[in-house]
C-alpha cells in the first residue's frame, strides 16, 4: 500500500497542486476538524458505495482517518474496487495536527 506522510501531503497542498482527499471518518469526527476532500465513512467504502469518487479510479486518492488505521483499511477497499492508486495518510489527522497546530 502507498503511503504519504503528512508534511509531503502538507507541501503539496500549499504548492496548490490538486489532491483528491478522502475522509473515511465519522461524521462528528469530521465536524470537530478536516482538511477538506470528500467524505464517505469507512462503513460506505467497505458496502462500496463510493459513487461521488468513481471518476477519480485512475488517479491518486488520498485518504485520511483520525490515526491512519480506517484509511489504510479503505485505501485496500478502495484498491479490490478496481481503484489504481489509493494512498494512505500515515498518522491520520492526529499526525497533522500535531504537526501543524
């Protein structure tokens, strides 16, 4: 599984690149802070109702959790769906706040 870790992710965000982001968490997970994207929690991607990303299946996604376990879990989920290049946000929004508050 690919990883990046968040100062790469970080970077490329202020290079004004365009990321595909995903969050798997929950929904008052995500109220309580994100850094953008589309999300669809970890229970949608393992029932594989991800109809909103179905047009990035060739390009990278990045998918973030709280600690980098669900997204490395969705990022598989999202690979057995045909999707080439899911990409795990290693240490989560823990990390990036961590690092970045």
């Amino acid at each position: 599984m690919n990883t990046i870790t968040v100062e790469e992710l970080k970077k490329r965000l202020d290079d004004g690149e365009i990321v595909h982001l995903l969050d798997v968490r929950e929904d008052h997970e995500r109220a309580e802070y994100n850094i953008g994207g589309v999300h669809i929690p970890i229970g949608k991607v393992q029932a594989m109702q991800v109809d909103e990303i179905e047009n990035w299946k060739d390009d990278e996604v990045v998918v973030y959790c709280r600690s980098g376990n669900r997204s490395g879990m969705a990022s598989m989920f999202l690979q057995q769906m045909g999707f080439k290049n899911p990409v795990n946000l290693t240490g989560g929004m823990l990390a990036w706040r961590q690092k970045f508050e």
